[in-house]
C-alpha cells in the first residue's frame, strides 16, 4: 500500500466508508455510489477521487463511464497491519492469562 496514513485518512470520512462497503458488493458507476446520499455527483466524485488517491479504489474508463472498485491488494495490506494489532493483544491477553493463573487468591476473613 502506498500510505496507510493515507488509507486511514481516507477511512475517517462516514460517505466514503459507505461508498466502500457499497463497492464490496460489487463495481459501481459515479452515479449509482451517488443515489443513496443527499449529495450532488461532483461532491461524490470528490471523496472517490480521495479513496483512488490512498489505493482504495480503481477505476477503469468504460466509454463515457468509470465503474469503481475496491481495491482488493488495498484492503488486504490494510488488514494485514491490523492483523498485527489483534496479535500483539493476543499476546498480552496471553500472558496476562499466564499472570493470573499463578497469582494465589487471598483467603477472604469472614464476617461477623
């Protein structure tokens, strides 16, 4: 991926994570992506054009139209760094487990 400070910047936005989640389920036209928002076809063009730019998306030019995609390499790497994440606190849950499996419960004093 070219900059996951890019991919998470562009991630940070509510349209364009719903314009994403609406191209997992397959290529869309500018047009189709822009039906669901109040928004007008240049300001949907925009946060595309911010999604193409962090490698989140292609685009291919199809007579006077540019069907979107995901980019599947894009979200793999993406998906890969947060894999890492999720092991480390893997780990730490993992040795924290370990950390209270010896620790000895202390006896409670009964009450009167």
């Amino acid at each position: 991926m070219r900059n996951l400070d890019a991919a998470f910047s562009a991630l940070a936005d509510p349209t364009r994570r719903a314009l994403l989640a609406r191209l997992a389920r397959g290529e869309a036209t500018v047009l189709e992506l822009a039906e669901p928002f109040d928004m007008t076809q240049p300001a949907i063009s925009r946060h595309l054009k911010v999604l193409e730019g962090a490698g989140l998306i292609v685009r291919r030019v199809e007579g006077t139209k540019r069907p979107c995609r995901l980019a599947p390499a894009a979200i793999t790497e993406i998906d890969q760094w947060l894999g890492l994440l999720r092991d480390a606190l893997a780990k730490n849950y993992d040795r924290l487990d370990d950390v209270l499996a010896t620790m000895k419960p202390k006896p409670r004093k009964a009450r009167r």
